[in-house]
C-alpha cells in the first residue's frame, strides 16, 4: 500500500483545488493534489468555455474585497505564466430599474465606490443592439469585468504549481479521511497520505465525501447552450460585453418566464455561436449518475430568452453542455472548518457563481492550512451557519 507523507493534503482538484495548490506551491509549503478524474475535465462544475467575472457583486458587497484580490491573482498567473485567461470586455447587468440585479448590483457600487456607468433604454439600444431593450429597462456597464477560461485557468494554475514542485494523483478517488488530533490521514484506495491539513474542494461530491456533516447542499443540473448568430460582427468582445438580465416578474404574449431567472451569455469566441444560458437553481442531480441528455423542454426557457429579448440569434443551440452547480440555502460559499475539525479547510458551495473567486480562494485556503486564520473577510461564508442549526435540529 502506497503511503505518503505531506504538509497538505488537497482533496478534488477542480477549480477551487488547483488554485490551492498553486497559492501553497508560491509559499513552497509541500502539498499533494488528489483528482477523481484528470485536472480539466468536463465531469463537474467547471467545463464549458467560459466564466463571468465582476466586481461589482450582486449577490453581496461582502465579496466585493475577495473578487478584487481575485481579479489581481488571475492577472498575476497570466503574467507569470504567459498564457491568456481572462478577456477583460465588461459586463452588462440589464433589469427594469427597480430589479434586483440592478438594485443589488447598485448596492455594492456604493458601498465600494465602484466605477460604473448606468445607461438608460435608448443608451442601451444604441450601444447593444443585440439587446432588444423593454420600455423602462436600464443597464450597469462595469468596465473592470469579462470572462475567464476555466479549464485553462485550472490548467495554467496547476502548472505553475507543479514547475514549484508540488504533484497531482489523477484518477484517484479519496475514499474517506480520518481524523487525528494534528494529523490528517486521506485514503483514496491503496493510497494512504498522511498530512498536517487537508483541504476538501471536492465540489458537487461535498456532501457524499464528508456525509456525517450534515451540509445542507443541494446539487443541480444547469445546461449552458451555444447558439448560433447572425451577424458575428455585433457579437465580438469589443461589441458585446457578457451580460446577465434579470427579467423580474416579466411577462409577454407567447413567453413564459420565471420570475427567479436570470439569463446570462457571452460574446462571441468562435465567430459562430454566443453561450447563452439561465442561472436559477435548477433539477436534482447525482453526481454519479448524471443525466447528460439534454431535452426540448430542458431547453424550452433559454429558447423563449433568445427568441423575445435577443437580436440575430437563432433558438436552436448548435450544441449543449450539462454542468452541475452546488447550491447552498442562502446561496453563499461554505468556507473554512467545520467546528473541532481545525485540521480541515472546506471550500464548498459555491452555488453557481464560484469560479471568479477561485483565485483568492486558493489563497484563503493556503492561509487556513498554514497558519490556521486568514486576513481575508470571509466570516460570512463560516460553515457555522447551517452546521449550528443541523446540530439544533438533531436535538
Ligand atoms: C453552467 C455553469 C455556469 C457557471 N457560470 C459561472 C460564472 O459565469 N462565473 C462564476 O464565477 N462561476 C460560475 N459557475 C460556478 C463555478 O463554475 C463553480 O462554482 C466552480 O467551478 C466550482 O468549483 P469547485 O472547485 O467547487 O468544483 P469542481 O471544479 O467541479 O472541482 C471539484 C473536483 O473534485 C473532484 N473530486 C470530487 N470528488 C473527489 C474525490 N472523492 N476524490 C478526488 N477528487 C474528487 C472532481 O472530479 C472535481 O475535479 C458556473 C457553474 C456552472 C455549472
């Protein structure tokens, strides 16, 4: 039986685990890296071309501080690495003045002093016409946003960890992990590795990997589309910042559409096609038994988006991806450790709209492992949470 010895264990190696090992390699604390499948595959929560990033955060101020830290570690790895991985086009927040993107989104700008420009109807037209634009509607055009390659970013990341001399098992599936007063042992078949810490980025396996914690985690099942376009010229990077648009209550003749959606796309990387898809929180899913057949009705709410709200794109995808998100009840990350548990670092949770911070959450894990506090403001995101209220309702 193999048996390893380490500082950290790093269990899952996906988004939020690559960038782990890369923020300990750059301090040169020894970590292992364990991976179910092989670093940038398209089993979990990270294929498919291309993630939004902003700062200017609807769904909290309070991760405004980290998507700027973010936003510094992804240049840094662009830098030193050479390889490009973010395209920094801006972003569109569009909604009825009064929505919640809007309000919300205006909420962190203030808070935060961010720079913005808010358009009215006939600005939008004029600049997007790829956006067909309702009486009343308004966007936020932050400038200091664009998108990410995931699976590149996971990829380049990884790299730089391994030129600093950390290594990766892929194809290894932990099993379990026990527990010692200071030590970790990670068992993932015939390997046993005994480390100082363990962090458990395990993503949509969170809840099958650590089952006696009781999270409250709900796995579901999101199918990105590309669709193809008519004028590729309206849909470049320069032309059409990624957007997200919140339709609030909104009704047409002929489109029915929830009232909890929020659609969002991309430009153009292709010259074909724009990835258009819905961010809401989505069917059941099983991890291991994912249902990879996408259906007409799997489909039939982005079709009635495109086909009322967007200009020169065609309803029927040229193909589709399926990808899972790991929502938690509030919709904010579960970070840190869980009580009594200081030899684990949990990243988890990130409940559709992660991958920006991935980055930053490297680095607050490797503070965690190393020196067991992290100067980052993350005490929203504490596991305490829900871990108290499952302890109460246990009795
Ligand atoms: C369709 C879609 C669109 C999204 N859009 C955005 C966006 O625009 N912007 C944004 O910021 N975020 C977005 N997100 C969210 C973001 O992609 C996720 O929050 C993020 O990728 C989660 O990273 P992770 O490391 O937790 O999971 P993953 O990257 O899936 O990594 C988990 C890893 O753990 C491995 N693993 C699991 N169990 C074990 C085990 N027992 N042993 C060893 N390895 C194991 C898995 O194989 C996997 O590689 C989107 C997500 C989806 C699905």
């Amino acid at each position: 039986m193999p048996h390893l010895t380490t500082n950290v264990a790093v269990i899952g190696v996906g988004a939020m685990g690559s960038a782990a090992l890369w923020q300990l390699a750059e301090r040169g604390v020894p970590a292992i890296g364990f991976e179910r499948f092989v670093p940038g595959h398209d089993q979990g929560s990270s294929h498919g071309e291309s993630r939004i990033f902003r700062t200017a955060y609807l769904e909290g101020p309070g991760y405004v501080p980290l998507a700027r830290r973010a936003v510094e570690l992804w240049r840094r790895l662009q830098e030193v690495s050479g390889v490009p991985l973010m395209t920094e086009n801006g972003a569109l927040m569009l909604g009825q003045r009064e929505s919640s993107v809007i309000t919300a989104t205006m909420r962190s700008i203030r808070a935060y002093d961010l720079p913005h420009e808010l358009l009215d109807e006939d600005e939008l037209r004029a600049r997007y016409p790829a956006h067909r634009v309702d009486p009343g509607e308004v966007a936020i055009y932050e400038k200091d946003a664009g998108f990410i390659r995931p699976e590149t970013a996971i990829r380049t990341a990884l790299a730089r960890a391994d030129e600093l001399g950390t290594r990766v098992l892929s194809n290894t599936v932990v099993d379990r992990i026990e527990l010692g007063p200071d030590r970790v042992r990670v068992i993932a078949g015939d390997v046993v590795c005994e480390a100082h810490h363990a962090i458990v980025s395990v993503g949509t396996w969170l809840g099958k990997l650590l089952p006696e914690l009781r999270l409250p985690l709900r796995v579901t099942r999101q199918i990105p589309g590309w669709y193809p376009i008519e004028r590729p010229e309206l849909f470049t990077p320069d032309r059409f910042p990624v957007f997200l648009r919140d339709l609030g209550d909104h009704r047409r003749a002929g489109v029915d559409l929830a009232a909890d959606s929020t659609f969002y796309g991309f430009p153009t990387l292709d010259g074909k096609t724009i990835k258009v898809a819905v961010h809401r929180e989505g069917s059941l899913a099983d991890p291991d038994a994912l249902n990879r057949i996408v259906t007409q009705e799997d489909l039939a709410e982005v079709r009635d988006y495109i086909g009322a709200f967007l200009n020169g794109v065609s309803t029927e995808p040229m193909r589709t991806e399926v990808c899972m998100y790991t929502n938690t009840p509030d919709h904010d990350f579960l970070v840190g450790s869980p009580p009594g548990m200081h030899q684990l670092t949990i990243l988890g949770g990130f409940s559709g709209h992660g991958f920006k911070f991935s980055s930053v959450m490297g680095e607050v894990a490797a503070d965690l492992a190393v020196n067991g506090k992290t100067e980052h403001p993350i005490d929203f995101l504490s596991l305490d949470r829900f871990l108290r209220k499952s302890a109460a309702s246990r009795g």
